[in-house]
C-alpha cells in the first residue's frame, strides 16, 4: 500500500466519524420530533402529507398494524415500479427511445429496489427510461431506504418504552425519515456532484466528433440525462443502482476523485450516523459508540485485505481512482448494504475478492442498510447476550429488557433467513442449465460469480461479479425471491420482536447485568457475527476465491 | 389484519403517489434547475466544443490507434471500444487465461509500435477499465508512448514530454485519488502545436 493510499484511507474514516457525529445527533432530534429549525421549514410540508394519508401524527400502532402498513407500502411500491418499466416505451421522459423491460427482468428490478438492494440484472443506460430513471427507481431509493429507517425507529421505541402497546406510526416514521433526512442530504450531495461533473439534464445523448475517426466510428455519442439526482441518493440511501452501466466507474457518475471522496463518505454516512442516534435515543451514548466501534472492528480486516491485495492490480479500474480508492469503496460498498461499485469487482485478485464477499455474508451489519445494518446488528447483539447469560448462568438482558424465547426465535431467524438464501440460492444455480453459459470466467473464480451473486441478493446489498450473466429466467426470478426474503423475512421478526420488547417492563441495571456498552461486549458482539459468518460460509468459500488463491496462475 | 390492511390502503396508495411527486419529480426538478442555472457546462455532459463543433466531452476517454497520438486505456465496451453509450468493464478474473493472453497481446502491439523502447509497460495501458470509458492514462504511461509520438510526428523528443508533464494533474489536495494525464486534452495540445 502507498503512502498516499494510506493517508486517503485514514483520512476518509476520520472525515466519516466527523460527519456521523453531528448527523446522528440531528436524526434523534428528528424522530424524537425536536428538531426545530428543520420543522419550522418543512413542518407545512409534513403536515400536510399527513392530512392527504389521513393519518394523524399522534396515532400510533402495534407491532403488526405497522407491520401491515409497511408491507402495503412496499408492495404497492413494487408493483408501481414493475409497471412502469413495462410500458416506458409509451410514456415521455425517453429520448433514447429504449423498448419496454422484459417481464422477468422487470420483476427482478421491482424487487431489487423495493428491497433496499439495487441489484441490476441490466445496463442503465441501455435500459431505462430517463422517466423509469426518475419516477421508479429513485422514488424506491428514498422509500426503501425510509423504510428501513422506519423498523430501526421502531425497535428503538420498543427498548424504551415500558409496558407499551405501541411501536410508532410507520407513515410517521417513513415522511420524517425521507423529509427530514433523504432528501436535504440527497439535494445537497447532488447539487455538488453537478459542480464537479455530474450530469443533470433532460436530454438524451449528446453527440462528438472523434479525434481521431477510426475505421467506420467517427462519432461518439454520449449518454447524458438526470444522473446527479440519482447518483446522490443511491449513495446516500445504501441503494447503490446506477444510472449507467459501470455505475460509479464511470466518468459521469464519479468524475474526479473529489466525487470519489464524497460519493464513498455518502456511502457509510447514514449507516454510521444511526449508531448515535440509537445511542441518543437509548439515552445511553456509549452504547452508539459501542456499536460503532463493534462495526468499525469488523469492517477494518477485510479493508486491509482488500486494499493489500488490490495494490497493482488496474484490471477494471479507472486511474483517477486508482487501487487505494477502490479496494476501500468496495470494503465500503460491501459493510454498508450498499452495492455501487468504482471497480469491477469481478477483476478482483482471489483475495481482494473475498473481502467484499464476506462482508456481505456477515449478513449486512457492519454497517449494513440504512436502519436495516443497525436492526441487524442488534438481532446479533440479541444471540450475543443470549450466549454470554447462558455462559454465566443468568436471564440474558439488553438495555434493560429481558431477552426471553421468542426474542430468540425471532433474531435467530432474522439471522439465518439471508445465510439459508445465500446458500440455497448459491446451490440451486449450480444445477440450473443457465449458469455454464451465464459464467464469465472459468475455473474456482466462476462458481465465486455465482456464490457472490447469491451473497449479494441475499443480503440487499446490489454488488455484482458482473461478468455473469443475470438477466435469465433463473438468475432473475431466483434472485429475486432471494432479495425478497432477505428483506422482509428479517423485518417483520424484527417488529415483533419490538411489539414484545415494548411490552416488557424494563430492569434496573444490577451487579450480575453484562454492560453492553463496553469492550467486553464488543468482543462478544463481534465474536458472535463472525462465528455465525465462518460457520455458515467458510465451505462455500473454500470451493470459490479460497481455492483460486490456492489454485495459483492456470 | 383485515382491519389493520383496510385501514392501511388510503394512506399506502397517497403515500406512495405523494413521494412519487416529491422525490421522482419535485427532487430532480429542484436538482436540474439549479445544475442547468449555475453549473450548465458540467450538467449538459463537460463538453469540449472546437470550432463550433462538439470534439468530445472532458470527462469521458476516446480510442486513438495512430502512432502519432497517445493511446488511451484498452476499453471492453460493446460493439466498439469506448461507446459512451453502453459503459463496462471487461470482468475477467486475474486468473482466467484469457486474460493473460489479452495483456500479453496488448504489449506486444505496445512493443510493435515502438521498437527501440525498452521500459517497463505501465499496467494501466494493458488493461481494461472499469468504465471502459477511462479518460485518463498514468503519467507513467503518458512517458512511455513519448518516443512514439515524438518520432511519428517528427518532433523534438523534449517538446513532446514538456508537453506531457504539463498535462499530468496531481493528486485532489495532494491526498485524493492519483496523478493521472487526460489523453484526449492531450492529443488536442498536441495537434495545436503543429
């Protein structure tokens, strides 16, 4: 590793935990509806969405009736979206005049953005619409990432409240989290990519005479449209879809290192802010710094893996970029669930591709999704206590609630749904008679395109080894139901396990509770995601970037 | 649940519609108004207009095949290299034959083209970029195709590198990203010197 790989990557954490400080003590202020200079700007605004859902602010729900109303809202939201790209052909907003979306693949981009996972079984700009662009996948970029958002919030209030029959109001919780949150950062961020590159515009392609003409190419056409807008929230939201294919490889979606710098710090941003505010809202600080640290911890092996394997290797990367910049984004892409890529991580060295892969395995919560990363993590620090108090003999505790039989039921199968997908998926495409023509690369290294397709989808994270081939009728219906899973199999476990934690009374802290705020905790924390994690991956690891490294140069 | 799901279409049907509005038109309305008023050069695509005509936009890299131009990165986009309309990267594996065939038949050709140069090829001119759009090349890389240039265009060797060494861009700050040298931007200095 360079010196000035180095100095960038220790530059970029502390920029991060700057940034995340600050914004994670404004996310508390805006669920705990404090936030007074933000209301007094955008309050009409929120209170009149209100009045037009029918909704008022103050009415709160059970675990279910919000379990009920977010999957309506997804739903619906799936369904808009899968429309849209059917029958954009008809519509305006399509200067390129791209055809209709194949259904399958259709069903699998519904699904990927709806989900929170981005994954693109497509090329962007050979694909979609500037209106399918806009009105369908960015929409789902901000709802999906508010609804993550939301189920943190309410596993939140179920910690804090005692004797509660209520979690929240999801409609509440989704216009705060898009008002107050998405969309001034996403202005904010897109307004600056523009000045450094980006382009924001409604026409189509603009047109060049080359240089030099070669042979029967003396044009190039470039594909132009609102890309900043985009660009800024996929980053933001943990979305990660890109408006072009190389996504932000791309010189359109990442211009100058600059970008890079702000792109990759939107990336982790609200992720890592969430721990604070789950530490203000607790009224527990150290428990945010707890967490934090825990997932720093777990990101901070694979970053050095990746960074040291990647130094020399230029295979699908940009040179303004360079090594350093890439291997952290792709550590970064990969802790947050987020899934946009600078480098083709398909070029990876059998190591440097590991990295990435693991981090998604480990189930997205070393930072993960925005809301879904932190609810993750404490559907681990749930089995974590579990294991400490049956170590020492005790009722396990956290924040003061008693960690009982269902809670375990539900964080055991919240953690194990991805990890079955991933591997049922992984197993399922081995037999399939797509995946030898779908593989771009012989050997070990096609089977990892395969485990890595799986880990992604099954972790809504959207990253791809991108030599395969993914727009089949296998790959999209099986990746689709994958994402699908993966996403609210985990949420609705995690709203009843708020529905019970509300309920419960909350005790004081005595000598024989386990502090979840310090060290010792930490290690347990950590310890528990990465047993889970090896237990669960290391033989499919074995047969796919393990063996490729053994395998040596064919 | 029948209860909870009736009671829940209202407000998931206008939610859904509201944010549609907001953040699928409002948002990049917002976004495209203020980058087309104060950014409308880098909103509309960075584009390098001479003479009246577009010649290519800053930020996206162009093929040159001719001795007398530097080369740009090898570009994996489908159906001819660097077609900005459809971005990729090759995504072959570090281990996959093909793609050690693919680098030793890029030297070769580097070689070819420049007999009597023996320094080491710069990796970034043998493989492909992620984008396969790449604009810019390594300094080093730029230095290595000096000779060629200089000889096929029959310029003195060091006005060739002074130019060269006048388009490489540091570092952002001297920490961001890496010294690089925009080959397009380049190849039109050095048809202006003429």
């Amino acid at each position: 590793m360079s010196g000035a790989g180095l100095t960038q990557i220790v530059v970029y954490w502390l920029a991060l935990l700057l940034l995340a400080l600050p914004l994670g003590a404004y996310m508390a202020r805006v669920y705990e509806g404090r936030a007074t200079f933000a209301q007094r700007v955008l309050g009409p605004i929120e209170r009149a969405l209100y009045r037009m859902f029918g909704v008022r602010a103050g009415a709160e729900h059970g675990w279910r009736r919000y379990a009920v109303a977010l999957m309506l809202f997804n739903v619906l939201g799936l369904v808009l979206v899968f429309l849209l790209q059917r029958v954009q052909l008809w519509l305006p907003g399509n200067p390129n005049d791209l055809p209709n979306v194949p259904p399958q693949v259709a069903w699998n981009t519904a699904t990927s953005f709806a989900t929170n996972t981005n994954w693109q079984a497509y090329g962007g700009e050979t694909t979609m619409s500037h209106l399918t662009q806009a009105l369908a996948l960015g929409v789902q970029n901000f709802v999906s990432a508010a609804t993550g958002m939301a189920v943190l919030v309410a596993v939140v209030r179920g910690f804090t409240r005692r004797h509660a029959e209520h979690v929240g109001n999801f409609w509440v919780d989704l216009t705060r989290s898009t008002l107050y949150i998405l969309l001034p950062l996403s202005i904010l961020l897109a307004i600056l990519l523009v000045a450094r590159g980006v382009p924001m515009t409604t026409g189509g392609h603009a047109t060049a005479h080359l240089l030099q003409p070669a042979g029967h190419v003396d044009e190039q056409h470039l594909a132009l449209g609102p890309v900043a807008s985009q660009i800024a929230i996929k980053q933001l939201g943990t979305n990660g879809g890109g408006f072009y294919n190389a996504n932000s490889a791309h010189p359109f979606e990442n211009p100058t290192p600059l970008t890079n710098f702000f792109e990759c710090l939107a990336l982790l941003l609200i992720p890592a802010a969430l721990c604070f505010t789950f530490g203000a809202l607790v009224k527990n600080r150290r428990q945010g710094w707890g967490l934090f640290v825990a997932m720093f911890v777990l990101v901070l092996p694979f970053l050095i893996l990746a960074v040291h394997q990647e130094a020399g290797n230029m295979e699908g990367k940009e040179v303004r970029l360079g090594e350093s910049a890439s291997a952290l984004w792709a550590t970064a892409t990969t802790a947050a669930s987020n899934g946009s890529v600078n480098s083709m991580h398909d070029s990876y060295t059998p190591l440097g591709g590991l990295a990435p892969m693991v981090l998604m395995q480990l189930g997205e919560v070393a930072f993960g999704g925005v809301g879904s990363g932190l609810y993750g993590m404490l559907m681990f620090a749930i089995v974590a206590v579990f294991i400490s108090g049956l170590m020492v003999g005790r009722t396990p505790e956290l924040l003061g609630k008693k960690i009982e039989a269902f809670e375990m039921k539900m964080a055991t199968l919240a953690i194990l749904v991805p990890c079955l997908a991933t591997l049922a998926g992984t197993a399922l495409a081995c037999v399939a008679g797509e995946t030898p023509g779908a593989l771009a690369n012989p050997g070990p290294h096609g089977f990892s395109e395969v485990l890595y397709a799986f880990s992604s989808q099954a972790n809504n994270n959207g990253s791809a080894f991108a030599g395969l081939t993914a727009s089949g009728d296998f790959y999209t219906t099986a990746g689709g139901i994958c994402m699908w899973v993966a996403r609210y199999w985990i949420i609705i476990p995690v709203l009843a396990i708020a529905g019970s934690l509300a309920r419960k009374k909350t005790i004081p802290a005595s000598a024989g509770t386990l502090p979840t705020d310090g060290p010792l905790f930490v290690v347990l924390l950590v310890g528990t995601v990465l047993l889970v994690g090896a237990l669960t991956f290391v033989p499919a690891l074995a047969l796919g970037p393990i063996a490729e490294q053994l395998g040596g140069a064919p | 649940m029948t209860k909870d799901l009736l009671a829940s279409l209202r407000p998931a049907a206008v939610a859904l519609l509201a944010f549609t509005v907001l953040t699928g038109v409002v948002y990049p309305a917002i976004v495209l108004a203020v980058g087309q008023a104060a950014f409308s050069h880098t909103a509309n695509g960075s584009l390098v207009v001479e003479d009246g005509r577009v010649v290519g936009s800053e930020l996206i890299g162009q093929p040159f095949t001719e001795p007398r131009y530097f080369w740009s990165r090898p570009s994996a986009t489908a159906p001819f290299a660097y077609n900005a309309m459809a971005s990729a990267g090759a995504n072959l594996a570090v281990s996959n034959p093909a793609r050690r065939e693919a680098v030793a038949q890029r030297v070769a050709e580097l070689r070819a083209a420049d007999p009597g140069n023996t320094d080491p090829v710069p990796l970034d001119l043998v493989t492909a970029s992620g984008s396969g759009l790449d604009p810019d090349i390594s300094p080093a890389a730029a230095r290595f195709q000096v000779g060629r240039v200089a000889r096929a265009r029959g310029l003195p060797l060091e006005r060739v590198r002074a130019l060269v060494d006048a388009h490489v861009q540091g570092r952002t700050s001297g920490i961001l990203g890496e010294p690089r040298v925009n080959v397009a931007a380049l190849n039109r200095a050095l048809d202006a010197l003429r």
